[in-house]
C-alpha cells in the first residue's frame, strides 16, 4: 500500500491509492502544523475575543440572534 511520511511533523499518511494519497498530501501539506503540539486550524479564534466580526450579520431578518453565545 502507497504511503507518505511528512518530513515536517511526521505524520504518515497512506491509501491503496495512489491519487487518492496525493490528494491527501496536498491538503496535508496546506494544514500541516510543522511541529507536535501546534494548533490545527487557521480558523481558531481568541477566547478572549468573543465579539462578531460582522456586526451588520449579527441578526437575521426577523432580528433573532444568528450565532449562538
């Protein structure tokens, strides 16, 4: 079965395969953390920063709350 290790951080990737597992490199190498312990996402938020980026999208229509607090 075809396989990658990740120079990076490690990780070892594998799929029977093969353009299924270069796919999979190609998101891992967009998300790859480079070292144990970093964070996974580029999404992740500050806990302390808990305001709504898009003030005008806070409500919807009907003026109910659109994200959950």
């Amino acid at each position: 079965m075809p396989d990658f290790v990740c120079p990076d951080c490690g990780h070892r990737l594998f799929h029977e395969n093969e353009t299924t597992l270069k796919v999979q490199e190609t998101v891992h190498g967009k998300f790859c953390r480079k070292e144990e312990g970093k964070t996974h996402s580029y999404m992740h938020r500050d806990p302390a920063h808990m305001e709504t980026f898009d003030s005008e999208r806070e409500n919807d229509t009907a003026g109910n709350p659109v994200l959950k607090k």
